[in-house]
C-alpha cells in the first residue's frame, strides 16, 4: 500500500460492518423479532472473528519482533484496538438488549423472566424441569486447587458460582463450575400460559441459577457469573503439493476442538478477584478477557420463539417463479436464450430442476459442479446420486476447506464417492471458491452443453436469505472456458490456453480487472466521462485499492457497494472525493458480485464468485462471468441503479460519517431489497406471459 494513500486495517472495517447489524437491531422500524434476529447474526460473527482473527493477531504477538517487522501494522496495537471497539459494541448491546427488546416484548405481553420475578407456581415448574431434563447434563466441579484445570468445550456456557462450606464457614472461599448444557436443550424455556394470558419465558441459565443449590449441597451459594470459553479455529494445514489432504483436514478439525484459548467471555459483573482466579485457572492474559452483559450465546437468540406472532417478523415474500425454468423444457429454453436469476427474490427452484431434470433426461451425458458450502439435506447433491445410477457421469469438486464447513462437506464427500460420483477434493495451496455447473447432453452424435454461473454457493437454504445473481446460458464461449477450468481441477495441470471471456483467479483474474480500472483512467484522463460500480462483499486487496485511489485521482466516478469490509477510505478531498461507498444491512444478507465499467459507453458488466481481497485474488480459484445478453445486463444495471438510490437502509462508508444512514437526492423513501422484488416481480410476469 502507498504511503501516501489512507488505509483501514481490514479487522477494524469489520467490525465497523458488524455494529451495522447492532444499528438495524435498534431500529424500531423493523418488527421485533428481526431486531432480535440481527442481535443473533452479530454475536455469531463475534463468535467466528474471535475463532479465527483474533486467534491470529495474538499468534502474531508471539512470533517475535523480527518477524512482525514484515507487517505494516502493529498486533499488539491492533489488538488493543479491536478489544475496545469490541468492549464498546458489547455495552452497546446490552443497552439494547435490556433497554429495548426487553421492554418491547413486555408491550407484546412477552416477559423475560428473571429468578428474583419468580412466583411459586413458576418455581415449582422451573425445579421440575431442571430434575426431569438437566441434572445429567450440567457437570458441577468444585475447584480444589487451582493447579486443577477443568477443560472447557469450545464455545459452552458455563456458570461460576462462588461457594461457603456450610459446616466450615471460616474455611477459605471455593469455587464451582456448572454447565449450562444449551446444545441438549432449548436456551428458552416457555412457562405453561398463567391466568392473566401473559407468555412468560426464562433463559436456561436462570433455571440452573435457581436449582444451583440442589447441584452443590453443603454449600452456600454466595452468587454465581455466567462465562464462555471461545477457542482458536483456524486449521493449522500446511500448503504443499502432496500428502494426503483430506487426512489433514480430518487431523485438524479434531485439534480445533481442544486450541488455545482466544477469549473467555464473562459477566461484567463479575468481581475482579473472581476473574483473577480465571486467568489463573484457565492460563489468559488481559488479552483474552472480554466482558459481556448477563448472557452469552446470543446467536441462540435465532431460536427464541415465535409464539405465532406474525407481526413481529417480516412479511414472507412470495418467491418468483419463471416458468420456463422449472418445466420439462429447462435445456431446451437454455438453448434459445439466456436467463438471470436472482435468489432470494427468485425462487431456487430452477437451480434445484436444472439437476433433477438432467438426473432423468436420457440425452444427458455428464454432469459437473463445483462445491463451497452444502446444504445438510441437499436435493441438488440427491440429484447427482440418482444421475449415477442413471448411467450419467458425474463429476464433482468439492471444497474441504470451506471454514466451518469442512465435516458437513467431507459427510458429502464421501457420500457421493460411495454412490460412484467422480470427487474431486481441496488442491494444497488453494481454495476453490467459483460457483459453477455443467451439464451436457447428446442427441444423436451431438454435444450441447448449458452451464449455471452464479456468485453463490449451490446451497438450498442460503439461497432463502442470501442475495445473489446467477446465470442459465449455452454459450459457447463461456462454456468453453469452464470446461478448462474444470479440466484443471481434475489434472492439476497449468491450461495452455489463455482465457478470453471467463477472468479465473490465480491466473488472470486480477491482470483482467486491474486492465478494467486502467481503462477507465484513460478515458478519465482523455476528459472523457469514466465510472465504475463494484459490487461485493469486502474490499481488501492494497494494490487494488491503490488503482481506485489513482482512478479517483484521474477523475472517475467509483460508486461502492460494499456489505462488510471496506479497507479503502472514501471522501477524503484530494485523495477519494470520487469515490462513494454504502453498504446495505436488511432482510437479505447482500452476498452478489457485480462489476460494471462504463467502457466509453460500451457498457461491460460481470458476476463474479470473488471479492476484491488478496486471498480471492491470489490464493483461490475464483470466477468472473461476462453478461453478454443485452437483457440481461439491463437487468443488472436496474438492480444497481436501484441499491443506489437506497435511502431507507444503505448507510454510508465514509471517513467522517461512518455508518450514517445514507441520504439521497429523493424524498420518497426507498428500500432497495423490497424495489428489487417488486421490479423483478414485474420483469417475471411479462416473461411469463410471452
């Protein structure tokens, strides 16, 4: 990165992205339900960024100076800055967690019962579960001696409850650990409904904190913390071009259950000469200790129940349904032209019949697909069971280092392998990240291939919730080149031919958007009018990030669409007065790529499977798929048009005015996800009506 260029470190955009989440849970123009929805979503991510980013800022705390001088930041420095940004967002969590979904679920007739709310009727019910469903779940464990190290599973809850022998009062505090077993039992347990038709609630915590004296007789209970142990999950698997991959990948995800400790979580209230008996016990430092409010696992908040009360959660929209793609014709209407399908507003039920169609047809042939993320229970990979015993050919890619996926996609794997798919599994070094398929059928002697190229995973149940853009074509010239990409994942073998439509990561995918940018320059340069508007999860990669800052420089209009990190540093005059950047937070997760360059008018637009960060761009096979249909691309440019004009739910990325929500030139509120489904909603009804 120039030093004469602004930078944010990618963890501190992060969690810039990540308080979005906690500004939409305080919203009140969204249903309840879904602000405790976003609470979820941003622990979750809490969760995953401790696992993984943190763990590696303090590994590389502990390589040494010498080494650290390679960086371009401080750790330790960095690191104390991610803790108090985190430290901040927790307390702001808190507040609206007990200052405002609280006391709205009140307004609903939803109390959240605590042990001091209590009635008799309520303690009866409350110990009468703890005997029936929890006694041989909770492990209670009075810590001796501090030379005793209880193990702590990863991510558990757990109580700490300070003791007093009864008989021996004068004898020196004790200490006590109880689990608290949520992934055996519902976290909210619902009270039979009372006379005044109130639904009360109570976490599973309290049911233990009520019946801890039943668990530790002999003792005085003086009071008890709740606490959570997260542990470092990043796989430790050497990139080199032999041994056995998948052996290593098992090795790993049985040592990410017992690594080093990367935070313990633990009540605010918590008196610090408990804590000191945890550091001490559980061997952290300052470093590792991060303060929450009363309860942890908030992800859970996912499962809080519904209650059938439809009006604390978003109105269902009915997915679109285009006919030509979910008929016995879906090859046959591939060959005459090409289709865009944006999920979640689309209906996935094209994907899901583009394989069972081609699992029946008897003129398919081969049947080939990449893997990132897989459902559990996937129709799609079912499909592809029956294709084989169909007599087709199938062949299959499947990424087993896909972070948190890597059992389920393994499970797949072999599953698949058994029923007599060809598989194909993680190349040492790489990570294959492209989402794409290929069928071919032959009728009498000829070859005709249809292919689906999407910027999501083929996975049936992020296609409800997350937002991407796919594309059904024949195109030779696209077909072509994946097919190349496809001959490489199976040899491993370098391909001869350059490729001229399909950009691939690794090979020319950067070299073919750093030509897009240097395009747009000229032209900016010549006085000509230039723009760019990228679309894409995260923007990370510094010599990019350069090139945009030259591009703003030359006089181009960069328009960002950006859902998480954003390392570059917009509206700073003189340096990125060109460049505008907002990201959306709403129903929909924003998961699609989209590049479109002005091209002196000549319009070129791509979808891709990459972000703009150095790991996409460098370390994954990635793709970026021309839109060659004039339709098509004027689709894509509406649906671009219309996230701009956002001014209900975008918010800004700016160097003064980070996360504001962004305001445009239209009095008329617009909400862009909901704009993009009543367009599409339109878009599909004349299709289907011709």
């Amino acid at each position: 990165m120039s030093k004469d260029y602004p930078y944010i470190h990618r963890d501190l955009s992060w969690l810039s992205f990540n308080f979005r989440l906690l500004q939409e849970a305080s919203d009140k123009t969204v249903p309840l339900y879904e602000r405790m929805k976003f609470l979820a979503i941003y622990s979750s991510n809490l969760d995953e960024f401790f696992r993984v980013r943190v763990a590696n800022l303090k590994n590389l705390i502990k390589v040494g100076k010498k080494t650290q001088r390679s960086l371009d930041f401080e750790p330790k420095e960095l690191l104390e800055n991610v803790l108090a940004t985190v430290n901040a967002q927790q307390e702001e969590f808190s507040i609206i967690m007990e200052n405002q979904i609280i006391p709205d679920l009140r307004k609903q007739g939803i109390r959240i019962l605590r042990m001091k709310d209590l009635k008799d009727h309520q303690k009866f019910f409350v110990e009468e579960y703890f005997n029936e469903n929890l006694i041989p779940y909770v492990q209670p464990l009075v810590l001796m001696d501090k030379k005793i190290r209880p193990f702590l599973n990863n991510g558990a809850l757990y109580l700490v409850l300070r003791l007093k022998d009864i008989e021996n009062p004068e004898d020196q505090e004790r200490y006590g650990i109880v689990k608290v077993p949520s992934e055996f039992q519902e976290r909210f347990i619902v009270f039979p409904i009372d006379k005044k038709d109130k639904t009360s609630i109570i976490f599973l915590d309290d049911i233990i904190r009520h019946c801890q004296r039943i668990i530790f007789p002999g003792f005085t209970i003086l009071d008890s913390f709740s606490i959570k142990l997260t542990r470092d999950a990043e796989l430790y698997i050497d990139d080199e071009f032999e041994g056995d991959l998948v052996s290593k990948i098992k090795k790993s995800l049985t040592k990410r259950k017992v690594g080093p400790a990367s935070r313990l979580v633990y009540d605010r209230e918590m008196p610090q000469e408990l804590l000191e008996v945890l550091k001490d016990v559980f061997e952290l430092t300052n470093f590792d200790l991060l303060p929450e409010g009363r309860y942890h696992n908030n992800a859970d908040l996912f499962k809080f129940p519904k209650l059938g009360i439809e009006s604390l959660s978003e109105a269902p929209l009915k997915p679109l349904l285009i006919n030509d793609l979910i008929n016995g014709r879906i090859f046959s209407n591939i060959d005459s032209k090409d289709y865009l399908l944006h999920v979640p507003y689309h209906s996935y039920l094209p994907v899901i019949n583009f394989f069972e169609q081609a699992a029946i047809d008897p003129y398919v042939t081969h049947i080939k697909i990449i893997q990132y993320r897989v459902a559990h229970k996937s129709r799609i990979m079912e499909a592809l069971i029956r294709a084989v015993a169909n007599g087709k050919q199938v062949t299959a890619f499947i990424e087993i280092k896909a972070r948190f996926d890597e059992a389920a996609n393994l499970e797949w794997g072999e599953k698949l392998e058994l029923a007599g798919v060809k598989v194909f599994y993680s190349m040492p070094g790489l990570k294959v990240h492209s989402k794409m398929a290929l069928i071919t059928r032959n009728i009498k002697g000829i070859e005709e291939d249809y292919a689906y190229f999407s910027t999501g995973n083929f996975h049936e149940g992020t296609a409800q919730i997350y937002s991407d853009i796919g594309l059904f074509t024949s195109n030779k010239k696209l077909i072509n080149e994946a097919k190349i990409v496809f001959e490489y994942l199976a040899t491993k073998k370098r391909p001869k031919n350059e490729f001229e439509h399909i950009a691939v990561g690794t090979f020319e995918l950067k070299a073919k958007l750093k030509k897009l940018v240097k395009n747009e320059i000229r032209q900016a340069e010549k006085g000509k009018e230039a723009k760019i508007v990228l679309k894409m999860n995260s923007l990370e990669d510094s010599e990019m990030i350069d090139l945009l800052y030259d591009a703003n420089n030359a006089g181009v209009k960069i328009t960002l669409i950006i859902r998480g990190i954003c390392c570059l540093v917009p509206g700073i005059p003189g340096v990125s007065e060109n460049i505008t950047a907002f990201g959306h937070i709403d129903r929909f997760l924003e998961h699609a790529r989209v590049f479109l360059f002005y091209n002196s008018g000549d319009e070129l637009i791509y979808i891709s499977s990459a972000d703009w960060m150095v790991r996409n761009l460098h370390h994954r096979i990635e793709t970026m798929i021309p839109i060659y249909d004039k339709k098509i691309k004027k689709l894509i440019k509406d649906i671009l048009k219309i996230q701009i004009k956002d001014n209900v739910k975008a918010r800004r990325i700016h160097y003064k005015k980070n996360n504001n929500y962004r305001k445009t030139s239209s009095e008329v509120p617009i909400r862009s996800q909901m704009e993009t489904y009543y367009y599409l909603a339109k878009n599909v009804e004349r299709q289907n009506s011709l």
